[in-house]
C-alpha cells in the first residue's frame, strides 16, 4: 500500500523550504539597504552562503546513510527556521554574511535530505511524482511571494517578518516528523558499504543539474533586484517578478510528470529548457515592468520539470548505491542553486546585471542540447 501519510508530509517539507527561503528572497532588498551593501557585495554573500550549504549537503549525506532521512531532515528544518531571522537583525555586511553562512548551511542539509525522503516514496509508490515534490517547493515559494510582498506594502517591521515565518517553520517542521518514512532497519550480517564509483553519466547530470538551478537560482536571488534596479520598479512591484515565477513553476511540475510520461524524460527536457532560455532572454531585453514579469513567468515554465528528472534518472544509474549518486547529484545541482547566483553578482563588476543573465541563459540551451545524452540510458535502465 503506498505511503500515503508519506507522501503529503514530504509535500509539506518541500514547502516548507521553498516558504522560508522565499521569506527571505522577497526581502533581499530591503535587507540590501539596511546593511549598506551593494550588487558586487551581495553576490559575495551569497556565495558564502552557497559555499556553506555545500559544506551542510556533504554531512548531510553520511547522517542519512547512519540514521534515515527523517531525523535529519526534521533537525535541520527547526535550525533553518530558526536561522531566518538572522539576516532581518543585521544592520552591516559582516553580521549578514555570518547570517547568511548559517542560513545556508541549514538549507543545504534540509535540500539532500527532503529528496532523499522524496525518492523513498516515490519508490514506494512505482510511478513518477518527484516533480509534484518540487512543486509543492515552489508552492512555498509562491505563498512567500504573496506573504511577503503584502507585508512589504503594509510596511510591516522586518524582523517581525521573518521572526513569525520562523516560528511557523518549526511548528510545521515537528507536526511533519511523525509521518515520514524512517529509515530501514540494518539487515544482519550485511556487508559493508563500498564507495560508488564516479561515472561520466553521473557526473554529465550533476553538471546539467547545475547549470538548470543556477537559472533557478538568479529567479530567487536576483529576479527582484532586476525589477527594482534595472527597472525602476518599486520594491512591491519587484516582489512580483519572483511571484510570477514561483506561479508557472509551481503549476507545471503539477503537471509534468504526466508529459514526462508521455514524451520521456530526455525530449521533455531538450524542449523545456529551451523554452526557459527564451524566458530569461525576454527579462533581460524586457524595457518594461510588465513584459519583465511575463518574461520571468515563461521562465519557470522552462525550468519548472528539468531538474526532478535528473535526480530520477541519478537514482536509477546503479540500483545499489542510488541513494550515493541521488546524493552527488543533489549536491552539484544546488550547489548552482545556491552558490552559482553569486557569480551574476560578480559578473556586476564588469557588466550590467541583465548583461550577466547571458551566463544562466547559455546553461539552459546547453543543457537542452545535452538532455538527450543524459538522460537516454535512463529510460533503457528502468524496469
């Protein structure tokens, strides 16, 4: 019988993440402004933020093969909730990058272990519903959008903000726990465990991963700064640049699973993604608000199903140590979630903020390009 209580748990563990880094995302702004930071100083920052969620997915693992997904993902769910605040109390850049270290170092543990709980279920319910998972992540995110831009408008203290958000995490973090699935018992006499081999299919999807969630990433980290920077737009009409995003992505990966079905993993993914370069292209050229919002909304629809079919397909390279390589997997495709919006504040040194989305854009047309070769074999490998 499938894991139903499972299933709806996981659910809300994706969105929880997406809510609270989506609390963070709509304030990055005012947050922006009240540390005195600019372009090129928030991209450094976000870099330590990427370095320490990589630090948090490599112990992540180990902690998983040891006790389960369910323990650590319920532990580091309460510390990343408890973290948000951190960036809403500090009034310089170097109490932010600190806040930030620990906000992602949380969230990178929290990233590997809700999709190793995801791949669990999925397991247990023999069909595809890995991109249903990510949707309800950028349910979270949507509802973050909405939240948080509202509270923006009705000048609503920061710090209270995200100190209620907080609370909310670790109400929701705890009522989850009981419903996950725990980790198996160790079988008797079972032999010890060999490290996986790195492969160059393993290492091809962990690459395209990377290049996907970097553009994923620059929707969460930048696409509010485009609004508000490069277009002049206010800080609650910037909100919705990112609201428009987490929309499309969150609707199609409600779907996606059904095209994938249909189309299989490799075509699905050579389309989308180069529907998700045109949508980045758009936001970059957009002379508008308007039209700027559009653009990002077409760009979620691009990304929205990609990056679930990588993991599916890691999982299913080597039948006994899937977990090892859903693991490195995760870990180099959030590591461009995370880390990689940092290089488009870096490129602001040289070049315009809309000039640097060339970088997230040449990622979605390789990875349409290269889909095929990726993912190919996954579909020959399943039984």
């Amino acid at each position: 019988m499938p894991p139903t209580r499972a299933r709806t748990a996981t659910f809300g563990l994706f969105a929880l993440n997406g809510f609270l880094l989506g609390m963070w995302v709509v304030n990055i702004p005012t947050i922006k402004d009240r540390t005195g930071v600019d372009q090129a100083d928030l991209g450094l920052f976000l870099l330590v933020l990427g370095a320490m969620a990589w630090i948090g997915m490599q112990l992540a693992g180990p902690a998983i093969d040891r006790l389960g997904s369910r323990p650590v993902v319920t532990t580091a769910a309460v510390a990343l909730a408890l973290s948000l605040p951190g960036p809403a109390l500090a009034t310089s850049g170097t109490q932010l990058v600190l806040a930030l270290a620990v906000v992602g170092f949380f969230n990178g543990i929290v990233d590997v272990a809700q999709n190793a709980q995801a791949v669990v279920v999925e397991r247990a319910y023999g069909r595809p519903i890995m991109s249903a998972f990510h949707a309800f992540f950028s349910l979270g995110g949507l509802i973050a959008s909405i939240l948080g831009g509202s509270l923006i408008a009705l000048d609503v203290d920061l710090r209270v903000t995200l100190g209620v958000a907080a609370a909310v995490g670790v109400v929701a973090a705890l009522s989850l726990r009981s419903s996950l699935v725990a980790a198996p018992a160790p079988e008797p006499d079972a032999a010890p465990r060999t490290r996986a081999p790195w492969t160059s299919r393993v290492l091809l999807l962990g690459l395209l991963a990377f290049a996907l969630l970097l553009g994923e990433g620059v929707a969460y980290d930048w696409s509010t700064v485009h609004l508000r920077d490069s277009l002049g737009s206010s800080e609650t009409i910037a909100a919705f640049a990112y609201g428009a995003f987490s929309i499309t992505m969150t609707a199609v990966r409600l779907v996606a699973d059904r095209v994938v079905a249909a189309w299989g993993p490799a075509v699905y993914v050579s389309r989308a993604a180069l529907v998700g370069a045109v949508g980045l292209l758009g936001a970059a050229l957009a002379p508008n608000a308007a039209l700027a919002i559009a653009a990002w909304a077409v760009f979620g629809i691009g990304l929205a199903g990609c990056v679930p079919q990588f993991f599916s397909a890691a999982g299913n390279v080597d039948a006994s140590a899937s977990g090892t390589y859903l693991a490195r997997v995760t870990s180099m495709g959030y590591l461009g979630l995370l880390a990689g919006p940092s290089l488009i504040g870096l490129l602001t040194n040289w070049v315009s903020l809309t000039t640097a989305f060339a970088l997230p854009i040449v990622g979605c047309l390789a990875a349409g390009l290269l889909a095929p070769r990726a993912l190919a074999p996954q579909e020959t490998s399943r039984t």
